[in-house]
C-alpha cells in the first residue's frame, strides 16, 4: 500500500523559512520522480516543485522558482522542500505526490518542465504564513 506522509508544516511569519518532510513507502521511491503540489481555496490545486530520480534535475513553478528548494534523500525514501522568504500566497495545504498508477481513484494531471503527468498525493500538510 502506497503511503506518501507529509510533516513539518507549521504557522510562520512572512519572510520566514519552513521545511516540509514527506515520508514515503510501499513503492520503489528512487526510481521514481516527486513532486509537491499544494491547494489553497482561491487557487485550487497547482503544481509546485518537482525532481526527477536521478536526484539531480528539479523544476519549479514561476511563484516558487528561487525560493523553494526541493531534494530527496532516497535511503531514507524521503522527499523534502526547503521553502525561504515565504509570504502569505504560500499559505497552503502542500501535498508530496507520485506518478499515479490505474488503480488511484485520487488522481490529476499536471503540466510539470519535462511534460505532463497524472499524479497521486497524500494527505497534506498546512503551511500557514501570517504575522
């Protein structure tokens, strides 16, 4: 059974810094590439972060491009987002996500820098930026 488990989301001022864990299992995690995405109710969901398997080539979204550093550590099969100089547009349900599989019933596609792709996510961490 596949299990993404996001942590480390917490309340934080503006311009303040935050890293997100995501803990994954019941999948090979280095083969596969990993995302964040995040929800808000004005914006729905949008794509964030993403880092291919070989843990070198990442992307990001135009909000996010330089202050947000996604990573992966995958003896741990852990995924990561530094996020710096956060502002309350960040404020957010941030969700880690894979390549969804046929039998995901909780599925989207995403227009990510290297194509499109239908991911799977978990079930979230609240980010809140507020003074």
């Amino acid at each position: 059974q596949v299990q993404l488990v996001e942590s480390g989301g917490d309340p934080v001022q503006p311009g303040g810094s935050l890293k997100l864990s995501c803990a994954t299992s019941g999948f090979t995690f280095k083969d596969y590439y990993m995302y964040w995405i995040r929800e808000t109710p004005g914006k729905g969901i949008e794509w964030v972060a993403g880092i291919k398997s070989d843990g070198m080539t990442t992307g990001y979204s135009a909000v996010v491009q330089g202050r947000f550093t996604i990573s992966r550590d995958d003896a741990k099969s852990t995924l990561y987002l530094q996020m710096g100089n956060l502002s309350a547009e960040d404020t957010a349900v941030y969700y880690c996500a894979k390549r969804a599989e046929s039998g995901d019933t909780k599925k989207k596609v995403f227009r990510v820098p290297w194509g499109y792709t239908q991911l799977y996510w978990g079930q979230g961490t609240r980010v809140i930026v507020s003074s």
